[in-house]
C-alpha cells in the first residue's frame, strides 16, 4: 500500500495538552490510522525523488514528513542502506549517479587529495627554509610538489573516469 506525499497538519479533535506531530498524505490518510494498511515485511520511505531515506519492518518507526511510505516483501540481496537507493514503480535500483554529481564528487575527491598533499609539503617546505632538510626531504618536498601540480591541472570534466596523478612513494 503505497501512500505519498506525507505533511504534517492538525486534526480537528487535536487537544492542546498533548503535543503530537500529525501527518496526512496527500490524499487524506492520516498516517497513524493507515498503520493497518502496510502488511509487507518491509516498508520503505522515500522522497519525491524517489531516494530511499529509511527501511523499516515497524512502521511507526517512520517519520514520513516531506516523505511517501509503500511496503514490499524482499529487499534486493546486494541492498546496502549506507549507499543510495531509489524506489520507482515499485522496484528498488541502486541510483545512479548524475554527471554534475560525479563532478562534485570528484571536485572533493580533488580537493581531499590536494589538501594531503599540502600537509606534506608544508614542514618539508620549512626544512628547506630554515636551512635544515636532509638530501632525502629535499628528495621528496620535489616529488610531492610535482605531484600537486598534477593535480591542480586534472580534469574533472570526465568524471568517473579521470586520471589521476600517481601519489609519491
């Protein structure tokens, strides 16, 4: 039984002395009185994107603001609730990642690395200045330098498959 659009209101017979969240889908069930309409083993929350928020065998475990609850018997066996999920036309897919996603996730794949690296090169950058690296900190403050500016100028329009520079050793 599949019920959309989940928001909150207030009931008529609502009492003041009680604060309780009420919510309505989108077309007239209150929530706490559809319980009885979800007799699948699993039910499962999502968005109007159709990205699943929460898996539940309870379904007053869910908090279904801004959200559509349906129910199903099976989970798909490489199901991970850690990673993204949509539900659409009662089957459940493994998302896809959109291509301005895989951007964004490279830009922080990019600037994590980036990041690292500048941890590196920093107190080597500080022997040299101060007169007190070794052969082998100069060695690798050159390595890791030239590492970061090959990663500077990696292209992230081909995301997922960018190519990215070797770490130094």
């Amino acid at each position: 039984m599949q019920l959309n659009n989940f928001k909150r209101y207030e009931p008529e017979t609502s009492s003041d002395r009680v604060k309780v969240q009420y919510f309505i889908s989108e077309d007239g069930n209150d929530f706490y009185e559809s319980f009885n309409l979800f007799s699948k083993k699993y039910k499962i929350s999502f968005d109007k994107n159709g990205i699943i928020r929460k898996i539940s065998k309870d379904i007053s475990a869910s908090y279904p603001h801004k959200l559509s609850i349906d129910d199903i018997e099976e989970l798909p066996d490489d199901f991970n609730i850690d990673e993204k999920w949509i539900y659409i036309n009662g089957e459940i897919e493994r998302y896809q990642l959109t291509k301005k996603e895989l951007i964004k996730q490279a830009e922080q794949n990019k600037a994590f690395l980036m990041n690292n690296a500048n941890m590196i090169i920093t107190p080597l950058q500080d022997a040299i200045d101060l007169d007190m690296a070794t052969e082998e900190e100069k060695l690798k403050l050159t390595e890791w330098k030239k590492y970061r500016v090959l990663l500077n100028r990696v292209d992230l329009s081909p995301a997922p498959d960018i190519k990215w520079p070797q770490k130094p050793v």
